[in-house]
C-alpha cells in the first residue's frame, strides 16, 4: 500500500550543471572525451553520453567538482576526532603534532583504523541479520523463508560439536544461529571459524597475537582505541586493524557466506548474462541494488506469483524482469542465475536507461543522490532498510516475519509505475554478456572431481603458476573498470587463475572474461586446464562477503600441500578499491598471508613509518605484506614476480 510509506522529501527534477550539458551539446569531441575517461564498459558508454548530454549529475561529475582535493585528507594527517580540533600537520610549518599532541604516525594509524573497524562492522553487521533470519525460520517466525542446504547445516553444527542425529532441521538451525550470534560477543575468546585456517596460519596469528577474540569486541576495542589517548603507539593500532579484519574474513563475513548458503543454496556452476542490457523493453524491470540476499531472494520468490504476474500483463507489460546490482546482484547470479545489470558506476546509469519501474535498495555503496538521479525519471527508489533510509526514496520497512508480503507490495508498485514509463527515454545500449559463474568452494571442489588435489598438483607443476584474487570496487580515481579488466588480462596471460567476488567480478563479466571462451586469452598452461574443464580463465566466487570463499579455497589448498597460506604462490589485489569494506578485506588477506596489491593510495602517505610498516614490516609479523600500485600492467607484473618467489620458496 503505498499511501501508507512516507517520502522524505518533494521530488524535484534536478539539472546540476547546465552551463556544462549545454557545453557538451555543442562539442561532440567534449563528450568523447569525457566517456573516453570514464569508463571501458561499452554497455556504459552510450548511457554516459545521454546522461552528459542531458546534465544529469552522476558520480564521475561530482568527483571532478570535489578536485582539487585536500592534501592532508588525502595523506591521513588530518585528524577531527575531538573538540580541540580539527587538526592536521604540517610539518614545514612546524606543526608535526596535533592539539593532543598526536604526531602524524599516530593520527595515520587512528584513521585507518577506523576505516578498518567501519569496513569489519559494515560485512559483520550484515551477517548478524542473515543468522537471525536463520534463527527467526528456525523458531517459526519468518514468512517465506527454508533450509536449502541442510548438508552445509549439519557440517556447521559439527564444528560447534552439536548433535544432529535424530534433531530436526528446524532444532539444528536454531542451535547453530544462537552459536553464531554468540561469535559476535563470545567470552570463549576466539572466531570458531578461525580453525578452519591451517594449523601454520593459526601459529602466525597467535605469535602475533592478533587471532580474533569475537567479532563485536574487536570493533568496539578498535572504537575505544581511536578515542583520544588511548595509547600513542602506531605500531599496536595497526595489528589490532589486522585483529579486527580478520573478525571480519574468518567470523562476520564468513558467517554471512555460510548461513545464506544454508538458508538459499550453495552457487553450483551456471550460466547468465550481465551488463545494462539485463534490462527488458517489453517488461517491468525492477533492480536489487545493495548486499543482503534476506532482502533480495525473497524478491526472487514473490516475483512468480501469479497473481503478479497476472497484474504485469494487464498493465501491458510482457513479464518481471528482475536484474541484480552490487553485491545482492552478485548473490543472486551465484545461487539463481538472475542477470546483473553491473557494478558499482553502473547504479546511476541503470536509473537512466529509462526503463527501470524501481530500484530496490538494503545498504552498503548506494549512492545517497540516487532519489536525484530517479526524479529525472519515472523510476522508484525503494529502501527498505530502518538503519538505511534515503531522503527521496519510498520506504518499505523489511523484515523476515512478513518478508514476503513486502516484497510482494513492492512488485506491486513497480507495476504500478510500468505504464509511467517514458518510452521516448528508453536506451537499452547493448547487448548482454554471457557469463559462467556460482563458482563456490563446492563447486570448485565438484569441478575438480571432489577433492583439491588436481589443481594443487597443476600449480606444482606450473601448468598453473599460481592464483590471484581480485576483489573489490570502483572509484572514480580509476577509469570504471579499466583496472580490473587489464590486471585480469595480463594475470590470466601468465597463467595465474583468477578468483574474482564483487564489482571486480562483473567487471571481468562485463569484458568477456567469465565466458569459458575467455580461456584463448591466458597463457598455454591455464587455457590447457580451462578447456578440459570447460571452466573460464576467471572464476566468479560472489559478493564481497565472499571473499570469505576465497579465504576457505586459500586454506583448503594450504592444507593439500601441507603449508601455512602465506607459503602458497597465490596474490591479492584490490585495483578499483574505495570502500572501507574493501580495506577490510584487504587486511584480512594481508593477515592471512596474502600479499595485496591496491590500485589507489589509502590515505597513510602522511607517515613514511605506516607505510614502512604495511609494505614491508608486516612481513615479520603475518609474513605478507601490502602493495600500492596504481598501473594494473605493473601490478600484475608485482603478483607475478611474487607468485615467482613464492613458488621457488616451495621448491616447484
Ligand atoms: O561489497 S565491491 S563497490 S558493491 S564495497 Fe561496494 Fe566495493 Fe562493489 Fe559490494 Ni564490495
């Protein structure tokens, strides 16, 4: 019932630079060029062009209206913590300290550690709703919901040394969702999961005494830390960063990976499509842009009620056509094969292909301006989120005891809107990409024959030379895909199988790379192994608290060769990153063992000693270290000489 959900504000169609889109109509060669910059996705490109032409404001005009940006911001030196501030160093005007008296190491430190703690707390956050959706199904409270993996279940509740013989699957899943909430404050003083590392990667996290005790109490410590004074040291406020990162990879989003396996499937290997043109011209179209699949797969179900179905027709239309953005997109291609419209700089441009009845949204790396983007349109933003509500947008509140309802209600309304549709506005720009994905640790395990041991032997005898993860975002600081699309290729080339989760991997979509024609681009040995598997070269593993899959994958094959993860010739890389979350991820890779490449500078540039310590000191405390290169040919030529030294350390 819409009449009943409030809007926040008046819509108002908004032009943010006139003088600009009036600038652009009378130079093509302007307009080129500014696409030319933008993006190598061609699905993209025509949209852009409409979208300049017209002046709608997207994020590549608001970074150009944030340039220049400020200097010390952008080195980590500035700090507003508390009310004797803000402050920030300069040290060529001789103020190296703050009003507290905190130096640049420390100011450094205590900002990325925030950024940490914020990143843990966004993917951790997320898996608590999942589990308590778990517990709500298990109690009888939830509407719509099932156990869809009970095997998983089972193998769950061994960990936490429940008996299963003889309970019921509802018994099972409720003790399993306590023990699991329980992680995020446990007093037992460890992350369950974290045994699932090898026994060498365990001994490194508690020589150094970073294993996580809890998930909740490594964020709230890293809060309480960053208060002012509350210890000075840099050194113990970037391993309590590591502390909490990995709460996040080896407990929240490892967590979020699990339950929603269990309560929606575990990805098995399928085929579908990306890029803008997912959407249909015949049809209501209506996108799942955000992170939690409690939301998005309940969408999934209501949209076959006939009943709705019924209701699209006599409206005109020819169907629902549903289409994934960001990560809830991504968990919907792994485990249901629905098309994903893109990644992160693909959120406005979906709005503007003018045919889109909503956008649905949860949270997480929605842009806030979108309400303003819609108003040029007949598109509908809906949040549905309490903690994410967005002025602008329709809000219905969602939740597991009427899930179904809601998402019913909100189908509803995008049919409603179908006949709104402007069909002078309509620009499907492209054709859709095929792609192969649901590459879980299962599927791996299934394709490979059951067990890890082909593909351990194929890096150990180079045929593989080893295997790379590339995760993460976009950001304007790099051409939108540019990054993961080259780094992809030029790894691929060298035989290193990649692994791929978030916008990373719809960017590979994007570009062809998740087809297993991809495999004519990688070196002889990959291609050989691709080919008789029938796999890509670029293996599509899900949304970024599945970057968890690729922790578990690391581990399952550190275990093969009996080794710590930090010994095996593997990488990761993070070329478009800009998201808190991903420099979590990043440091739980890091944590782990994994030496990680990002493409832009975190902010730390202010202390030569932080920098020090994360390019190189770290290696003497989790035997891997970060890397910073924004050139994605001299990246993967890094992973490559890596993997190189990696693999001559293990004697192959
Ligand atoms: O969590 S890759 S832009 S969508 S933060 Fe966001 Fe980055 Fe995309 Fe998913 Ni991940």
């Amino acid at each position: 019932m819409p009449g009943k959900h409030a809007k926040y504000v008046q819509r108002k169609i908004t032009v943010p630079d006139i003088e600009r889109a009036k600038m652009s109509l009378m130079n093509p060669a302007f307009i080129q060029q500014k696409i030319d910059e933008r993006t190598v996705d061609e699905a993209a490109k025509p949209v852009i062009e409409t979208m300049l032409r017209e002046g709608i404001e997207t994020v590549w005009d608001r970074f150009e209206q944030q340039q220049p940006p400020c200097r010390y911001c952008s080195e980590g030196i500035s700090c507003n913590r508390c009310a004797m501030g803000p402050c920030r160093i300069i040290p060529e005007h001789y103020r190296v300290r703050g009003v507290c008296g905190a130096d640049a190491d420390l100011i450094v430190a205590r900002n990325l550690l925030d950024t940490i703690a914020t990143g843990a707390a966004a993917h951790s956050d997320h898996g608590r709703e999942i589990i308590e959706t778990l517990y709500k199904t298990a109690i009888g409270e939830a509407q719509g919901y099932e156990i869809t993996d009970l095997e998983k279940l089972k193998r769950i509740a061994g960990e936490f040394g429940f008996e299963t013989e003889g309970q019921s699957t509802e018994e099972i899943a409720r003790q399993v969702s306590l023990a699991l909430l329980e992680e995020y404050g446990t007093i037992k003083n460890f992350i369950q999961f974290t045994a699932r590392a090898p026994q060498q990667t365990q001994e490194v996290w508690d020589a150094a005494g970073i294993r996580p005790r809890s998930v909740d109490r490594e964020i709230v410590d890293a809060m309480h830390r960053i208060q002012m004074g509350v210890g000075a040291d840099y050194t113990t406020m970037l391993a309590h960063g590591l502390r909490t990162a990995l709460g996040d990879g080896w407990g929240g989003s490892l967590m979020a990976t699990e339950i929603s396996d269990v309560m929606f499937g575990t990805p098995t290997i399928n085929q579908s499509w990306v890029n803008l043109g997912v959407v249909k011209k015949d049809q209501v179209n209506i996108s799942l842009h955000g992170h939690n699949p409690v939301l998005s797969e309940m969408i999934v179900r209501a949209a076959e009620d006939p009943g709705l179905l019924d209701l699209a027709k006599s409206k005109g239309a020819a169907g629902i056509n549903l289409v994934g953005l960001c990560c809830t997109g991504n968990e919907l291609l792994m485990r249901k094969g629905i098309p994903q419209a893109g990644n992160h700089f693909n959120q406005e441009l979906l709005i503007a292909t003018g045919a889109l009845e909503v956008m649905i949204i949860d949270y997480q790396c929605i842009f806030p301006s979108l309400p303003r983007t819609a108003s040029c349109y007949h598109t509908h933003i809906v949040s549905t989120s309490p903690k994410s509500k967005v002025p602008g947008s329709l809000y219905y509140g969602f939740y597991p005891e009427t899930a179904i309802d809601t998402a019913k209600e909100i189908i509803r309304l995008a049919i409603e809107n179908f006949p709104n549709r402007n069909p002078d506005k309509v620009l499907i720009p492209a054709d859709p990409m095929k792609v192969v994905t649901g590459f879980s640790v299962e599927a791996i395990q299934a394709a490979l024959g059951g067990t890890f041991k082909p593909l351990v032997d194929a890096i150990a005898a180079g045929t593989i030379r080893g295997a790379a993860g590339v995760v993460g975002c976009n950001n304007p600081k790099v051409k939108h895909d540019y990054g993961h699309v080259t780094l992809g290729k030029e790894l691929i080339k060298r035989d290193i199988l990649l692994v791929e989760t978030g916008c990373a991997a719809i960017a590979s979509g994007k570009a062809g790379l998740l087809r297993p024609e991809a495999a004519k681009l990688a070196g002889p040995g990959l291609r050989e192994i691709c080919e008789t598997l029938g796999i890509p070269p670029v293996l599509h593993m899900g949304s970024c608290v599945d970057c968890s899959r690729i922790l578990v994958l690391a581990a399952e094959l550190a275990k093969t060769l009996g080794v710590g993860i930090h010994q095996l010739p593997i990488a990761g890389a993070a070329p478009e990153w800009y998201s808190q979350k991903a420099v979590s991820i990043a440091s739980y890779f890091v944590a782990s063992g994994v030496y990680t490449v990002l493409g832009p500078m975190p902010k730390i540039t202010g202390s030569g000693n932080v920098v020090h310590l994360l390019t190189e000191g770290l290696n003497d405390v989790v035997k891997a270290s970060f890397a910073v290169e924004p050139d994605p040919v001299k990246a993967a030529e890094l992973i490559d000489r890596h993997i190189g030294d990696k693999r001559t350390a293990l004697g192959i």
